[in-house]
C-alpha cells in the first residue's frame, strides 16, 4: 500500500513526466529502470496475496511461497531505494529548478491526500517504527 499507493505513484503520475519535461528519458536510463523495478515489486505483492490465499486455503507450501517472494521484495526495496538516492535523485537535482521542486512537493501532497487519506503517510511510518523496534 504504502510503497506502491503513495511512494511509487508519486515517481510515476507526477516525478518522472517532470524530469521527462527536462530531457530524461521515460524509457531506458534510470527512469525505465525505476519503471521496471515498480512492475517487479508489484508483481512480487501480487504473488506474497496469492500466497496468502493459498494458506488461507490450507496449503501448507504458501508459506514456503510467501517467504521467498518477501524476502526478494525487501531486496528489490533496498536495492530501489539506493538506486533512487544514488543515481535518480541526483539527476533531478541537477535538471529541476526550485519552481519545479514546489510544483512536486505540492503535487505530491495532493497524491497523498486523494489517495491515501489524511495522516495515511503517518500512521504507515508509525506502523514501520513499531515493526523495527519489535522485530529488531
């Protein structure tokens, strides 16, 4: 929901034309990459959901499923993540000026509240604290 709905979203419907706007290629380079990596994390969700349901479902292999495709989300997470703040972030920095930074900061406001709701973005980060003290 959070990665996908709110954070993926934002790159897709409103980052990415912007720095496209700017001369960065939608396909190939960093943004096709960052295109490519959203469809395998979605496609990783759909499969941990499938699994879910073959549990639900009394098969005992789902969790066998549901682990090994959680465990390649998290990497494809981390690897995105340093990807985007290593090489995509960067980019933009070089070719957005500060008109364009508020254009997406309000635009990615606006995401957020449509799609999210109100305080979405915050109880998911309280949610991922309490997870990390936990599970620590």
């Amino acid at each position: 929901m959070f990665a996908d709905k709110c954070h993926h979203s934002k790159e897709e419907d409103v980052l990415f034309p912007v720095l496209e706007s700017h001369g960065i290629p939608r396909t190939g380079g960093p943004v096709g990459v960052m295109l490519q990596k959203h469809e395998q994390g979605r496609n990783l969700v759909r499969k941990m959901l499938q699994a879910i349901e073959s549990i639900e479902k009394g098969y005992k292999n789902g969790y066998m499923v549901f682990s090994e495709n959680a465990l390649s989300y998290v990497e494809l997470l981390e690897a995105h993540i340093s990807k985007e703040d290593n090489v995509l972030y960067p980019i933009g920095r070089n070719v957005l000026n500060e008109e364009d930074a508020e254009k997406l900061l309000e635009s990615f406001e606006k995401i957020e509240e449509e799609r999210m709701g109100l305080g979405a973005h915050e109880k998911y980060h309280k949610i991922a604290e309490e997870l990390s003290l936990k599970y620590r």
